[in-house]
C-alpha cells in the first residue's frame, strides 16, 4: 500500500501533493472529533497520554523531518553549515511566540485565557488552542513536500509521507481535545464535531502555502523547515507538556511521549529509506 501511495505522490503535483497529505492529516483530526457521537466523555489517563503522544511525534518529527534534512542539505563546514538551521529554528519558534502571545486561546486543562484580552467565547478560544498546534505543523508537510519537488536528495516523498502519517496519528487525540470539552459544556454533538475538525483546516492551508514557498525559492529550504521544526518544538514545550502533566496520570504522559518519538522515528526512517 505504501508503495502505491509514493508512486501516486511523486507522479503527483508537489503542491497538490502537500494539499493530499494535509487534507488526510485534517481528516485524522475530523476522527478524533467524531467520538462526541458516542460520549460525552473520555478518561482523564488516556487524554494525558495521548497527549504525551503528541509531543514525541513533534519532537521526533522535527529532528529526523526537518532539522537533520536541514543540516545535511546546507553548504558548508562547521558552524557555517548549521547556521541556516539556528536561523530557521529561532525564527520558527520566535513566530509561534508571537501567535501564542497575540492569539487568544484557551487550552483544555487551563482556566487561564492566553494571549489578549478578548470578548470571545470559550468555544472560540479552545478551536484555537489546537489551530495554534496545527499551523506549524501543516507548514512542515508543506515544506518537504516542497523540497521534493525542488529536486533537493534530503528532502524524499518517502519522508514527506512519513511525516504526514506521524502527523495524522497525533491529530486524532487534538480532535478529541476540542470536541469533548465542549460536548461536555451541553453542546450538541454535531456543533462540537464541527469545531473539532475545525481546528485543523489551517493544516492544508499552511501546507500548500509551504509547498509554494519551498518550490518557487529552493534557497530557503533549509530555513523553512528549522522554521517548521523551531515552531513544532515551542509548541511542545509551551503547552502540549506542560498540559498533558496537569493531572494525576503524569507517568501516562511520559509513556505516551516516549511511545509518540519512537514511532515517529521508525517512521521516518523506514519510509525515507
């Protein structure tokens, strides 16, 4: 089955390609938010984990998809090499910083509305808790994606795929974090569905808009994806961890991470071979 899907995506058109793989990254999520129409509830241990699960595939997936491509396709020696990933990783995280302070957002294990002052509906402010989530990592499909239509031999379709997978498996838990909560606010099932998925169609936006950019400028490659890797890695330390240890099931957590990298690595690393 692989074998047929990167037959289809190298005859594909790169752009298409990245609007493919995204829009299979955004049904995963639309999955995960379709449970409210058999509960109204999920237990507090499995959330915690598949939490963690996320933030290992983010990670995982920003040092095998993106940073090391990264590296190995730049000139140079030394630091000269590893200089346009520094700038990348600081700019894709500085980015995310940006968002996370403007964008008002509220995550589900938090009281605390971040970013401005807002009148918005609590609705609202979770749908863009995981939108915040979601952008960086629609952007990094996008990227390789547009790598491999640049020609680039670090970027391969094989990778690309990989890492939509990877990202596809981590989507389902943040559709379930969207829709169940406000199932649980006396939402109807199909509202809190409907916002669920919602949260992930900026995933096919930013990986066309990625896609576009790596292959009009193949200079920047390198840049693009540290950037995409640098705003994956914030996302995880600033709010996946820290809201995935809230709750007593601290230890589910730390597997579900663990389990999360492992899978993403294997991932990668067998499909990009």
């Amino acid at each position: 089955m692989f074998d047929s899907i990167i037959s289809f995506l190298e005859h594909t058109d790169p752009v298409w390609a990245a609007f493919y793989a995204t829009m299979f990254t955004w049904l995963v999520t639309a999955l995960g938010a379709s449970l409210v129409f058999f509960t109204k509830d999920t237990y507090k241990r499995f959330m915690d984990s598949m939490l963690g699960f996320t933030g290992g595939v983010m990670v995982a997936a920003s040092i095998w998809s993106l940073l090391i491509p990264a590296i190995d396709m730049s000139e140079g020696e030394g630091f000269q090499k590893v200089l346009p990933a520094v700038l990348g990783f600081l700019g894709g995280a500085g980015f995310l910083f940006a968002l996370d302070k403007i964008l008002p957002h509220l995550h589900v294990n938090f009281k605390q509305v971040e970013g401005i002052k807002t009148p918005w509906q609590k609705t609202t402010l979770l749908v863009l808790a995981i939108t915040l989530h979601n952008i960086p990592e629609g952007l990094a499909v996008g990227v390789l994606f547009g790598g491999v239509a640049a020609g680039i031999p670090e970027a391969s379709i094989g990778g690309a795929i990989a890492l939509a997978i990877g990202i596809g498996l981590q989507n389902f838990p943040e559709g379930i974090a969207v829709a169940m909560p406000l199932r649980r606010m006396g939402m109807s099932a199909r509202k809190s569905f409907f916002y669920g998925q919602l949260s992930a169609i900026v995933e096919p936006i930013a990986g066309v808009v990625g896609a576009i950019a790596v292959a009009a400028f193949t200079p920047i490659l390198p840049y693009a994806l540290a950037f995409a890797a640098g705003a994956m890695i914030f996302v995880v330390v600033e709010e996946v961890i820290p809201e995935a240890q809230q709750n007593k099931s601290s230890d589910m957590a730390t597997l579900g991470f663990i389990a999360g990298f492992v899978i993403m690595m294997t991932l990668d690393v067998a499909l990009s071979g």
